[in-house]
C-alpha cells in the first residue's frame, strides 16, 4: 500500500515487483487477499472505493469497484472465509 495509489505484488524469490497496479490517484489504505482464489485480491482507497482484482482474468485494471457510502476512506477489508 502506499501514497501514489499504486499496488506493489512481490515474489519472495524477486527483489523487484512482479506486477504494479494503479487503481486509483489517492492513498492505498487497505489490500486483502482472497483466501478461497488465489489470484483475487482488493485495495481500499482513499477515494472511497474497493477495486477489486481477479489476476487470472486482467492485470490491466480492476474487475470491479464498489462505492462506499459517502465515499468516505477505505481502511480496512477482509474476505469472508467461505
């Protein structure tokens, strides 16, 4: 997570990231992995959006992006376990 809105994916056995992703200008505050896929994960901004990422299908963009309610901060996300 950082401050320029982009999204680092590291491999332990690479110094470098294997991929970067820039869904949004704003702050990065939150990413999860999916514990059921493992190539989904999401990012909360601080724009007030989860974009969400299948890897599988795109590493261009998202494959979806929910709006928060009063498009307040996302700081926080987790999946549900099923």
């Amino acid at each position: 997570c950082g401050g320029d809105g982009v999204i680092r994916v590291h491999n332990s056995l690479q110094a470098s990231a294997v991929i970067a992703l820039e869904p949004s200008a704003a702050h990065i505050y939150a990413v999860a992995w999916s514990p059921a896929k493992q190539l989904v994960l999401a990012a909360g901004g601080g724009d007030g959006w989860v974009y969400v990422y299948d890897l599988a299908v795109s590493k261009s963009g998202p494959v979806n992006r929910l709006e928060m309610p009063n498009r307040r901060a996302v700081v926080s996300l987790s999946f549900s376990p099923r």
